[in-house]
C-alpha cells in the first residue's frame, strides 16, 4: 500500500511546487495550501498505514493493544494543519492587501522592498 | 597573594579601572587621571619586581589551564623582552594618562577616552606578556580594535572616520595573517607556547611549511609595525588625539611587530630568507618613512613618518641577527619609545597651546614656553643621536653593527646614515623651528604648558638622559636581557657614552655632518620631494580607497545577483536544490529505494479516493477561471480528509474537513473580491522547466518515502504513548492524551502561534487601504520639520 501513497505524495508535491513557481500570488497561495496537504500525508505514511482502527483504548482497557494505527503521527499532523490553515489565512491577507495597495497580482511587479533600480549605497566612510 | 596571581591582577587591572574611568571622570573631571594613573603605576611596580630576576638570567613563566583538550592556557612569559615593553607600556601609560588629563581637560567625552586608553594598555600589557598562541593573538587584535576606537575617537570628522577604519582594515587583517601562521607554527611542532618553543627551532626551520609560516607571520607584524607598503595608515592614524599619537602610534602598539619578529628570532631567525626579506622591507621603510618626513609641514605628521623610518631601523637590525645588530635593536627601540613619546607630547603641547601644529606658522616660543623648548631639545638631541643621551648609545651600536666591510652592510650601512641624516634634520626642524626666530603670531596666545602636560614628556626626556649616564646599570637591567631573548642566548650589553675611536664613530660623525646640511636646506628638500611625490601620484593611501570602492561595488554586483528582487527566482533555486539534494544523495549514497510493489489488492474506493484527489489537484492546475480552482482545491482537500478516515485517523479528518471548509470560504470571499488574472498563464518556456523541477521535486519526495518505508520501523515512542496514555493521562483517545498532555507545552505554542496570527490579520485588514502611503508620507514630512 505505501508503494501507492509515495506514488499520490509525489504527485502532490509535484502540482505543489508547480503552482508555487508562479508569478501569480493567487497561484503561490494556492501552491501553499496543497504543500500542507502533501507533507501531511508524508509523514501519514511515514508513520505506516493501519486501516480503520483509530489509536483509542477500549473500555476497560489499560493500554492499547493489538493493530492500531500510529498515533504519533496523526498527533503531528493534528498540530500541522491548524498551523498551515493559519499561515494560508495570514499570507491571503496579505495578499488581498499587497494587491489592494500595489494593484497587481505579479511578483515581478512587486518591487517596494527590493527596486529595480536601486541607488548605490553610499561610498565615503 | 601569591606572584602569579598579582600577575593575573595586573594583567586585568587595566580593563577594570577602563570600566570605572567614565564613572571618576564625571564626578572628578580632569584631575581623575591623577586616581586612574595609579593603576599604570601599581602594574608598573609590580613588574619593577621582576627585573633582579630577569637580569640574573632568569625567565619567568605562570598561568592558569584554558581549554586543556585543546592544549590553550592562559599563561604568560616574562623574560628580559617582554619585561622591557611592560616597564615601557606601563611606564609611558602612566604618564599618557596623566598627559591626557591635562590635553583633554573639560573635554566632554575624556572619561571615555581615559577608558579606551586604559583598556589599550590591558591589551597592549597581554599582548607582549603572552606566552600561547592564542593569547597573543586575542590581544594582538584587541589592539587593534582599541587603536580603531581611539583614532576614530573625534567620530565627527570624516577623515578620523576613515583613518580608523583603514588602520582596522590593515592591522586587523594582518592580525588574520598572523593567526595563521601561529597556526602553522603549532601544526609543525605541536607546540602552543612561545616558552616552549625555542628548542623546536632548528625543526621548524627545516619544516616544508617554513616559508608559509614565515610570510604570514610577516604579514601580521608588517601591517603592525607599518612596514612598507603597509605603512599609510599611520600617518592617516595621527587624526587620533595626541595622546594616542605619542602611546599607541609611536612608544608602543606599532612596535608590536616588531616585538613579534624579535620573540621569533631565535625560533625562525638565522634563514637566508629572514635575513633578506626584513633587512630589505626595514630598509625601504626607513629610507622612505624619513624622505616622507621631509616632506611634512605638520609636526605629527613629521613625527609619524620619522617613527615609521625608526620602524624600519628596527626591522632591519632584527633582519640582519647579529650579536651587534640584536644588542643595537634592543637599544634603539627603548631610546626610540623615550624620545619619540616625549617630542610628540610636545608636539601636543604645541598644538594646545598655539591652536597649530603647522611648522612654516610657529615660531619664537622659547621665551613663552621654555620648559616645553627643553624638553624638545633634549629629545631631539637623542634622536639625533647626540651625547650624552641614550640615543647616543644606540646609534654607536647600530654602526658596529654595520660597520663589517662585506658588500651588504656596506649597502645597509649608506642607507641607515641617509635615514638617520633625514631623522636628524626633522628631529631639530621641529625641536628648534618653532622656538626659535622671530614670534609668530599663532591662533591661541601662547603661553607654558600646566603641569599635567609637560610632567610626561620632561619625565621621558630625562629618563634618555639618565639611561645614558647610568648605561651600565641600563644595560644590566634592561639592554643585556632583552638583547639574550631576542638572541636566545646569553648576551650582555657593554657600549657607553665613552666613544671608541672607529667606524661607527666615523660613520656618527658623517651622519651628523649631513643631517646638518639637511637641517640647513630643509625647505630645498621639502620642494623636491613634493614634486617627486607629485609626479608619482598614486601611492597606497589613495590605493586603499580604491580597494574599499572596488569591494563595495564587487559586493552590490554580487548582492543584486544573488538577490534579484524576484520572488519567481527564488523559488525556482530552492525547489532545484530540494530536488537535487533529494536526488542526488541517494544515489550517492546508494540509498535508493528498491523496485516499488504496487498492491493489487487495493479495495476500489481507496483507488477511487486516491483518483479523486489527483482528480481535484490537476483540475486546480489547469482551471480556466478562479472559482473552478477554488472548488477544485476543495476537492483534494476533502479526498485526502477521507483517506484519514479510512486510516484509522478520524480526528484528523473532521479537523482536515472544517480547516478545507474554512480555507475554500476564505479564499472565495477575498479572491471574488479582487480583479485576478483568471487563470494561470505561463509562456511554454517558463512552462517546460517549472514541470521539469516540479517533477523532480515531487519524483524527489516519492523515492524519499518509498525509501523510509522500506526501512524497519521503530515503535518505541508510539508504544510508549499507547502504554501510559491511560494509566497516566487518563484518557482513552491516545492521540488527544499526547495533543493536550503529554504534549501539552507544544499545543500551547501552537494556540500562540494560531493567535498570532489572527492579531496579524486583524491588523491587516483593519489598516486601510492607502494609509501606509499616508504613514510614509508623515514620517517624510516630520524628517523634513
């Protein structure tokens, strides 16, 4: 089975860090939000795959015994996609800003940071 | 307490009383120094005590373990050199101190000045007491870094701005140079200790790296000692009050070097290739630090390029190694740091009290300032080299030891009576032309010098004079065993103010003969060598800017390249990186994963799942408007929410489906709101590689976890966690127990994290439109206002 999950990770990368190449902001967003979902299930399968037991310990028991599926990993993941659903919220506002005071979508074009044509910095002591 | 360590207590003291100098400064102003001048003086005495020891032959050494794994101690070495440069640092300091009382006074940053003058001292202390390595260099560059400070000390100025920085670029790059190849030196005998080191002598001179640590060690104490052509940053480094001119610039810090090329004689010395490169660099020094002298109109100007020529004088002797030669640079860097400290004090007093230190606008001081007027002549008389002062003496020795009639001294020796003639004319052009001849008006009303200022330079002064009378008590204590550690063998001093009949005396009186002819037609020489100055043009100062201009501009070159500007560029390079480093290490390494076994008996709807997400993920490629892109990153999202569910992680789905709920909410109410491009479009050229690293990138990710999971897998902590989650949690659900306890720090990092960010947002939309404009343009008008 993890022969086919490498297979679907690597195609979430793949479409992941094409859409991150974009020059377009919407498009690196959009990038971001499938990046959160590859390297979850990369350490999903890393973690290895047990199906449809959840880690939970039966009334009455005092650990878990028998298959289950890794909790660990499903702890990480847990923690991982709040943190990637808050940085996906902040970097659209600041897309949404960015666009609202630059109008333009295109990195290229966003140049107040580093311009184009930058002044020498000064060259006495 | 016992004298290792009142050694240690010495060796700080120093950097203590820098600390509290700013504090007595402002409670006691100017007359602070006379509390401050005590620690030189404690230091001194301290040091004082050695000397029965030292001259009975005996060599002191102490400290305290370091870092013992890597063979590093702090320990120190006290023998017959580096007890004359600590009476000479703490001696001189003492009365620099007191000097700068006085030249300073009402001054409103002395107490920093006296700190940094105190804090140089400390360093200047541990630099000629240190017996390792590493000791050495960590005081070799805190001179330089307290020389930095004290040259840019008037910060106003630009060319003190400049000139700081120069002397920190050279000396603190030789500094480097030298670290290497103290590092060479330790490689080939495993040694980290001068003390230790003298018997490895013969073994590191047959050494293959010889010349390597050789020419390194060059670089470090050429900068130092302004060696040419390293010399432009001294006489740029007289932007320094006077001072640090007299302490840093002329008694003591440059003549580090040469303290270095004289602790190293006996160990690298004695080598065809020491005995031609510092006999060749002293003496194009020498000749060329006191033709540039001639030049100068400024006393301290005049003082710089002489000391840089004494500089020279002194690598020379130490170059040429032999009994005479040694005995001669013993001689002569005493009498040297005594006579120049104290004419460039007077040169200070000058300057204070006339308003200007310009040779052709002074004149007539005698009756205004005759105490300062003595102290002057009597200085000069010993660096002219007259009787009956100490310079004197060294100058008789200096011809001795030229006075062999092989061709190279013979050369040597007609290059060393042009400089001391030039040394001689400069040295009486500033002890007499501005006394003598008619008064001159100058800036301030001239009137004699309090006593703060001229105790130093009169104390110096007589000490030159009394060195002489008392040679044989001078050479017993000092001469003789700082000659036997230069050699690294016993030696002992005997010239004195008698004069023996010979070549030296010859050679003295020819010197003295010129010198005057020099003195008489200075300003003849001064025209000539400012056009012979003029015609060449280009000298290292003005190559020193060139050099900074060309870093600079080499630095932005490389800076706009490597940051483009372009969020597009820098993508691309880390996802190339992350492929090739995902690629290329496991076949480096052999680590690549076997032939992948694709189940056949895969249920159909996880197949069916698993479709639907690659469904969704190229839909959101490919969508043609921005709201098919929208639903279609729902569409995965929602796909990878169920292969959770179906593997045994219900919790992590209901959380994936609200956050992709939430994310496809989000983005379709700000993405309607805003006049996208539509969709995605790349020319075919920016399409082809972005897929070529995409596919790397993700074939990189695949082979990775092919790889991981072909490995054996370790439980230990999942076992645990399904162990204890009940017997100490309490709690059944393992995956909540290790989120909001066994974890529970981390959850809390992560609420942080989340809240942060809803602040950031906040924020965000809450700044209206157009009002970092506005806010730019407020903070521009209150800079104009």
């Amino acid at each position: 089975m993890e022969a086919w999950f490498a297979l679907l990770v690597g195609i979430f990368f793949t479409v992941a860090v094409y859409l991150m190449l974009s020059k377009f902001i919407i498009r690196v967003l959009l990038g971001v939000a499938v990046l959160g979902n590859a390297v979850n299930l990369l350490i999903f399968t890393g973690g290895r795959l047990t199906r449809d037991v959840p880690p939970v310990i039966t009334a009455g028991a005092d650990a878990l015994g028998g298959p289950a599926a890794n909790a660990l990993p499903q702890a990480l993941i847990l923690t991982a996609i709040v943190i990637s659903f808050s940085f996906f919220a902040f970097l659209l506002v600041l897309a949404w800003r960015a666009y609202e005071d630059l109008s333009t979508d295109n990195t290229d074009e966003m140049r107040v940071a580093e311009p184009v044509k930058e002044p020498m910095p000064p060259l006495g002591y | 307490m016992d004298v290792a360590a009142l050694t240690f207590l010495a060796l700080s003291l120093p950097f203590v009383a820098a600390l509290v100098a700013p504090v007595l400064t402002r409670f006691l102003g100017h007359n602070a120094a006379w509390l401050l001048a005590l620690v030189p003086v404690a230091t001194f005495v301290h040091f004082l005590g050695f000397a029965p020891e030292i001259a009975a032959g005996e060599v002191v050494t102490g400290g305290y373990a370091w870092i013992p794994s890597f063979n590093v101690s702090f320990s120190w070495l006290i023998d017959g050199l580096s007890l004359t440069f600590a009476l000479l640092i703490s001696g001189i300091g003492t009365l620099i101190v007191l000097y700068s009382g006085g030249y300073l006074k009402g001054h409103p940053h002395q107490g920093r000045f006296l700190s940094f003058i105190l804090m140089f001292m400390g360093s200047m202390q541990g630099l000629v007491l240190s017996d390792s390595f590493l000791m050495l260099f960590v005081f070799w560059e805190l001179t330089s870094i307290t020389s930095f400070l004290l040259i840019g000390f008037d910060h106003g100025r630009e060319a003190a701005r400049r000139a700081a920085l120069q002397a920190l670029v050279v000396t603190g790059g030789g500094g480097l140079s030298l670290l290497a190849g103290l590092l060479i030196l330790w490689n080939v005998s495993g040694i980290t200790q001068f003390s230790l080191l003298l018997s490895f002598g013969t073994e590191l001179r047959e050494s293959p790296f010889y010349l390597a640590a050789l020419l390194l060690v060059l670089g470090g104490a050429f900068t130092k000692s302004a060696q040419f052509p390293f010399h432009f940053w001294l006489p740029n480094a007289m932007e320094a009050p006077t001072p640090v001119s007299a302490y840093l610039h002329s008694a003591t810090m440059v003549k580090a070097g040469v303290y270095l090329l004289m602790r190293l004689n006996p160990v690298l010395g004695d080598t065809p290739e020491w005995q031609f490169l510092l006999p060749l660099f002293g003496a194009a020094t020498l000749v060329s630090g006191a033709a540039l002298a001639v030049r100068q109109t400024d006393l301290k100007l005049m003082l710089a390029y002489t000391t840089m020529a004494s500089l020279g004088l002194l690598v020379l002797l130490t170059g040429l190694g032999s009994p005479h030669a040694v005995e001669a640079a013993a001689l002569y860097l005493v009498a040297h740091a005594l006579f120049k400290g104290a004419l460039f004090m007077v040169a200070g007093i000058i300057d204070h009290e006339t308003g200007s230190r310009d040779l052709t606008r002074l004149g007539g001081l005698r009756s205004a300032m005759p105490l300062t007027f003595a102290v002057a002549l009597a200085a000069a008389l010993s660096m002219g080299g007259l009787p009956p002062f100490f310079g004197f003496i060294a100058k008789e020795e200096i011809y001795e030891a030229l006075s062999s009639f092989d061709r190279r001294s013979m050369v040597f020796a007609g290059l060393t009576v042009l400089g001391n003639a030039l040394m001689f004319a400069v040295a009486f052009a500033i002890a007499l032309k501005p006394f003598l001849g008619p008064k001159v008006e100058t800036p301030r009303h001239a009137h004699e010098a309090p006593v703060l200022l001229w105790l130093g330079p009169a104390i110096l002064a007589l000490k030159g004079l009394s060195f002489a009378l008392m040679s044989g008590l001078a050479h017993r204590v000092i001469s003789s065993p700082m000659s036997s550690a230069i050699a690294g063998e016993p030696r002992t001093v005997v010239v004195s103010l008698v004069p023996h009949i010979g070549v030296p005396l010859i050679l003295s009186a020819v010197t003295l003969l010129i010198g005057i002819v020099f003195y008489l037609n200075l300003d003849r020489l001064r025209a000539v060598m400012a056009l012979i100055l003029a015609d060449i043009g280009w000298g290292p100062d003005r190559g020193f800017d060139q050099f900074i201009r060309g870093l600079l501009r080499f630095a932005v070159a490389i800076t706009r390249r490597l940051q483009s500007g372009r969020l597009d560029v820098y993508m691309t390079v880390v996802f190339l990186l992350i492929a090739v480093v995902l690629l290329a290490t496991p076949v480096r390494y052999g680590e690549l994963p076997r032939a992948p076994f694709f189940a056949a008996d895969v249920p159909a709807h996880e197949l069916a799942i698993m479709a639907i997400a690659v469904a969704g993920l190229f839909a959101v490629v490919l969508a043609a408007d921005r709201l098919t892109a929208i639903v279609s990153l729902g569409i995965q999202g929602f796909a990878v929410a169920v292969i959770f569910l179906l593997y045994g992680a219900p919790d992590l789905s209901f959380t994936q489906f609200m956050i992709e709920t939430l994310s496809v909410v989000v983005l379709a109410l700000v993405m309607t709101r805003l006049r996208l491009s539509p969709s995605d479009h790349r020319p075919l050229r920016q399409k082809l590689p972005d897929s070529m690293i995409a596919l790397a990138c993700g074939l990189g990710f695949g082979l990775f976890l092919l790889r991981a999971t072909g490995a054996p897998f370790d439980a230990t902590l999942t076992d645990f966690y399904n162990l204890y989650s009940k017997s100490i949690a309490h709690g059944a659900n393992v995956v909540n127990v290790i989120i909001v306890d066994f974890r529970g720090t981390d959850t809390l990092g992560e609420i942080a994290v989340v809240m942060i960010t809803g602040l950031a947002i906040l924020s965000l939309v809450r700044l209206r439109a157009g009002s970092l404009k506005r806010g730019a343009d407020r903070s521009a008008a209150e800079e104009r206002v």
